[in-house]
C-alpha cells in the first residue's frame, strides 16, 4: 500500500497505476479496494492465482501509455 500511496503523491501528470492482485489470499485485495477503489488512476484488477508472469502480462496488456 506504500507504494502506491508514494507513487500517488508524485506530480507526473495522467498518471495510471495498474495493480493486480493475484489470488492473494490475504487480505491484499480488501485493503486495495478500500484503499483505491475510489481513486481514478489506480486500476485494481483481481483474478485467479496464475504467477507472477500472467500478473505482469495482464497488467502490461491494459497498458496504454508509455510505461514506466
């Protein structure tokens, strides 16, 4: 959630972060989406435990600007 809420505070402008919460089985997509939901340029994504590489990919796949 650091992170994030770092990033958040930065002045690049249009920025977009995309997180994806992997099948975590803690309470890491809860926290995200109390923490984010209501921030525009937080994207959450949730979907099944696959590995880190499918998180990645699916992430980079919603990508629509220069990445960082």
């Amino acid at each position: 959630m650091q992170t994030i809420t770092s990033v958040l505070l930065s002045d690049l402008q249009d920025l977009r972060i995309i997180v994806v919460n992997d099948g975590s089985m803690d309470k890491t997509g809860e926290l995200l989406d109390a923490n984010f939901s209501h921030e525009p340029r937080v994207h959450i994504i949730h979907q099944a435990n696959r590995g880190k590489a499918a998180a990645l990919s699916h992430a980079m796949s919603l990508a629509d600007t220069e990445l960082w």
